[in-house]
C-alpha cells in the first residue's frame, strides 16, 4: 500500500463509497452465488422449493478473500470525471487486467481436482473411502503435480488411482453413475447410497 508516493507497512481500511463504480475484472458467477446466499441468508429472499426440498441452507457466515485494485485517483470521491478519457482509462485498465488473469491463469491438477469436486462419483468414492477410514490416508498420497509414485514415495497409492479403481469397478454403470453430475446434496446422497454402500 502506498499514500501520497511512499509505501505504507501496515494494515489499512478502504473506505468503498456508493457514488464510486466498482467493477468485477473476475468471479462474476461467484459474486451472484454470494449474493443470492447473502439474501436467502437476510430473509431478503426465499429459498425455492426445489432448494427447500434439496435441504439448501444459507444459515452459516463465513470470510470470503477479495482483492480490490485501484487505479491510481480513478474514481476516488472529488476526482471522479464523466469524461469519455476517464472512461477511457478505467476501460483500458480493467480489460488489461482481465486478458492477463485470464491468459496466465493454471488449471488445477487432477488429486486436486478430485478432492474439490462434489458432483462426479469418481470423486466423491475415493473421498467416502478415506474419510470412512476404509483407506489410512497416511497411505495415499492427496496430492501432487505427478500421477505416479516414486520409489522414494512413503506411500502405497494415489488419489488418482483410488480414482481410476472407481471408474473401473463402476464401468457397467457409465450413463446412470460415470457419466453423470450429482449437484445437488440429495442426488449425491442418493448416488453413494447406490454405488457406494449398496456395492460389492
């Protein structure tokens, strides 16, 4: 943080004024999932009765990281200007900014992908296994950038091919289990019932 030309080492507030345009360079769809939770979570807004029925619940408060970037004295209260240049420039700014997160942005590995996603029963079988302690996680490797073990690994297998055993003992099932998204909490539920504490 800088003021006035010379860094600033400290924690500082950032006061967000109504009349001062703020713009999302990235995470739109995650902005309107927040505020759709914030307002089911206020009462501002009723929860559907597929949300109902699905047992949705948006009781719980929790932090959410954002980054703010300012533009030097672009829309800072007394300097904001109607004209077409600062509109120009605040344009220019952001669409840079946006092209370049969007440009150098990594893809996430495949453990990882598995430990974050909730809707593949790819996913959610290795998960079940391991928090079941049917697996002692000390013995598989949660994560890395390579698929394989090394013989220096101090572990007897990996996510992935916890994974991988998932998908081969369900290949009879591809359409109504491999194939198919389980998003909501009851459709997951209702697909480890099925292929999980109903299978050999």
């Amino acid at each position: 943080v800088s003021s006035q030309g010379k860094p600033v080492e400290k924690w500082v507030n950032l006061k967000l004024y109504k009349n001062v345009a703020r713009i999302v360079i990235d995470g739109q769809h995650r902005l309107l999932a927040l505020k759709r939770y914030w307002n089911v979570h206020t009462g501002k807004e009723p929860l559907s009765p597929q949300e109902i029925k699905e047992n949705f619940s948006c009781s719980k408060t929790f932090d959410i990281p954002v980054v703010y970037l300012v533009f030097g004295d672009f829309g800072r209260v007394g300097h904001a200007d109607l004209s077409e240049t600062v509109r120009d420039e605040i344009i220019k700014a952001t669409r840079n900014i946006f092209t370049v997160i969007n440009k150098t942005a990594k893809s996430i590995d495949k453990q990882t992908q598995l430990l974050l996603d909730d809707s593949k029963i790819s996913a959610l079988i290795p998960r079940k296994l391991l928090e079941e302690g049917v697996l002692e996680d000390r013995f598989v490797r949660w994560s890395s950038k390579s698929r394989n073990l090394t013989q220096s690994d101090p572990y007897l297998t990996t996510l992935d091919l916890v994974s991988q055993c998932t998908i081969e003992l369900l290949k009879d099932y591809q359409k109504p289990a491999l194939k198919k998204s389980f998003n909501s909490p009851t459709e997951r539920n209702k697909a480890l019932d099925d292929y999980y504490e109903s299978h050999p």
